[in-house]
C-alpha cells in the first residue's frame, strides 16, 4: 500500500470506531478515492455563443418568451433565465428536453453541429400574428395589411 493512502486508511479504520463520525468517515473515503487524470484531453472549438446564449437565440427564434418556454417544459421561469445567463448548467435530460421543443438536434443545441433550420421559415412570433390579423374582421384585416405595406415600403427606401 501506498504512503499516501496509509495514513487515511488508518483515520478511516479509526473513524468507524467513533459513534456518530459518519460525515468524517465519508470525507475520508472521497479523498482516498480521489484521481487527478494524467491524460490530457484536447480543446474543442464550440465557438464564442455559450449554451446559454444559443437557448437564448432559439427561445427567441421561435417565439417564446421564458415564461412560455418554462410552461412548455414544466419547470419554473427562474431556472430558465439561469440556463440562458450560464448561472446553471443543464444536465442531459433538460437538454433533450430544449432540443425537442426547438426542433433540434442536442448536438445543434450543444454546439457541436451547426444548425439546419430553412432561413426562409417564419419565427413562431410572426406566425402568431399573422393568426390574430386572420382573426380580425375583413375590414381590419386590409387596414393592418394596408399599414404593413406601406411601412414595408417606407423601410425599402
């Protein structure tokens, strides 16, 4: 046996001995069993957005504002905001979770993977209001259409 592992093995069997010592006995063995790896692991270029930031840009992308995003995965808005500043990190499940209801990939969420979307789809935000034009009367629908068109123009200019 090692040097270095004597002296905790001896303050472990010590520790068992003494009532009520169970925390010490646990300290003892996570830094017995504590390694540092010799291996190096080699860098991996994810870009400059964070996952945070990418979760940001595709809750937006798609329309939803964190208290929506947070009702469609069941969890509170709170956590979401945390994900997107990079106060928390999410496990897997929760990136599974955010890659199904973006409609990517977790390898696009991650950024490992650049992203497929069709730039000429319309974002869920657009898609929204175009329902609540439809659901106005005729009458309101060529209003808005008419004040949409003639701002359309005046930014072509």
């Amino acid at each position: 046996m090692c040097f270095k592992y004597i002296i905790p093995y001896v303050l472990y069997c010590y520790i068992s001995q003494v009532e009520n010592a169970a925390f010490l006995k646990n300290r003892v063995i996570s830094n017995i069993m504590k390694r540092k790896s010799n291996k190096k692991l080699y860098p991996i270029n994810l870009g400059d957005e964070t996952l945070g930031h990418r979760i940001a840009r595709l809750r937006k992308e798609r329309g939803y504002t964190q208290a929506e995003l947070s009702e469609k995965i069941g969890i509170i808005r709170e956590l979401i905001s945390d994900y997107e500043r990079g106060r928390l990190r999410p496990n897997y499940e929760m990136i599974i979770r955010f890659a199904l209801i973006f409609e990517v990939s977790s390898d696009e969420l991650l950024g490992i993977k650049t992203p497929k979307r069709n730039p000429h789809t319309p974002s869920l935000k657009i898609l929204r209001r175009l329902k609540k034009i439809e659901a106005l009367p005729q009458s309101h629908q060529k209003f808005v259409l008419k004040a949409i068109d003639s701002h359309l123009k005046a930014l072509e200019k």
